[in-house]
C-alpha cells in the first residue's frame, strides 16, 4: 500500500463522507417501504413519504446528491446531541444531578 499524507487520508476514511451510490440509496429507500407494506394500512403515509424520498433521489443528479447527503450526515450527529439534550427525565438530566450533588 502506497502511503498517504493526512488530507488524503482524512478524504479517503472520512465517516461523514457519503461512498454510496445512487442506486445504493434507491436501493435502501425500496427496502423500508417493503418493510412497511407487510403492514400497509399501519404505514401508508410512511411507504407515500418514502416513495417520494425515491422519486427525489432518482431525479437528483449524483453530485448534487453527494453533497446533500454529506451534509445530512453531518447534521445527524448534532441532531442526536440536540434531541439527547432535549428529552425529559434523560439519562444525560441524571448524569447532571448526580455530578452536581
């Protein structure tokens, strides 16, 4: 293996970084609505939103679909943090308590 220097290597193993492909996507997309449809009553407007997520990714031009997704990935992670700061009666409210008593 040919060594790498770090800006290479931060491109080439960057977690945030979206190496699907297109089809990957749709790929993913056709699997939560089969799931959904062995319930469909229970998830039809989940398989509708789900079928329209597919029709987007299908129409959107790959790069432009790299970047978007890259950038949701990113904000994933403070979405997590933001939602774990904002749940009631959280393990991170108790964590609080017992290190401020």
């Amino acid at each position: 293996m040919d060594k790498i220097d770090n800006d290479e290597m931060l491109e080439r193993f960057n977690p945030d970084k979206l190496n699907l492909q297109k089809d990957d996507l749709i790929d993913f997309c056709q699997s939560c609505i089969d799931e959904w449809k062995l319930n469909t009553r229970a998830n039809l407007k989940y398989i509708l939103s789900m079928e329209l997520m597919k029709s987007a990714v299908k129409i959107t031009p790959e790069e432009v679909l790299k970047t978007v997704w890259n950038k949701i990935l990113l904000w994933f992670n403070d979405l997590q943090w933001k939602n774990a700061l904002a749940e009631k009666n959280s393990m991170l409210e108790k964590l609080r308590d017992i290190g401020s008593s």
